[in-house]
C-alpha cells in the first residue's frame, strides 16, 4: 500500500517534513473517526445489517479520512504542544 492521492510530499509540507509527526497526527485522527463511526454503527445495526460502515458512509478508510483532512488544512496540530511532547519523551538529556 502507497499513498498516492494526496500525494506524500504534500502531506509531509504540512507537518514539517517530519513523517513520524505526519503519522502521528493521521494515526490520532483515524481513531477518533473510527470511535465516531463506531457509535454510529451500533445505530445502523439495529436497522440493517452493515459489515463496515465506515466505508458504506464515505467510500474510504478512516486513514485516508485523516490524510485528505490534513491535505486539505482542516487537520493540523499545535507546534507548541509538539515540542513539549518531544522533549518530555527525551530522556537522554
């Protein structure tokens, strides 16, 4: 699996060329739509029968949910609240 659309070097602009904070913002967004998409599942279920409905609602994985919402500025992160983080993890200093 690539990422293709939007294209990586776009996506990378946007977290500062930096591909563990690119994960890390897509990987905490996808799970927040999958808990959303969940609760609504559990809705949908009681109606008909849907194996997955994150895909039935919008024809795409949360995953690619997360990286066209960063593509496109509607998901973005605080630089500040990113560096405390960083340097709280460093624990060589």
């Amino acid at each position: 699996m690539s990422i293709i659309n939007p294209p990586i070097d776009d996506l990378l602009a946007k977290a500062e060329e930096n591909p563990f904070l690119l994960c890390s913002i897509a990987s905490k967004r996808a799970c927040d739509i999958n808990n959303m998409l969940r609760g609504q599942h559990m809705r949908v279920t009681a109606v008909q029968d849907v194996d997955d409905i994150t895909t039935v609602v919008s024809g795409k994985d949360p995953i690619s949910i997360a990286m066209d919402e960063i593509e496109d500025g509607v998901l973005s992160y605080n630089q500040g609240d990113f560096d405390v983080e960083i340097a709280d993890g460093d624990t060589n200093n």
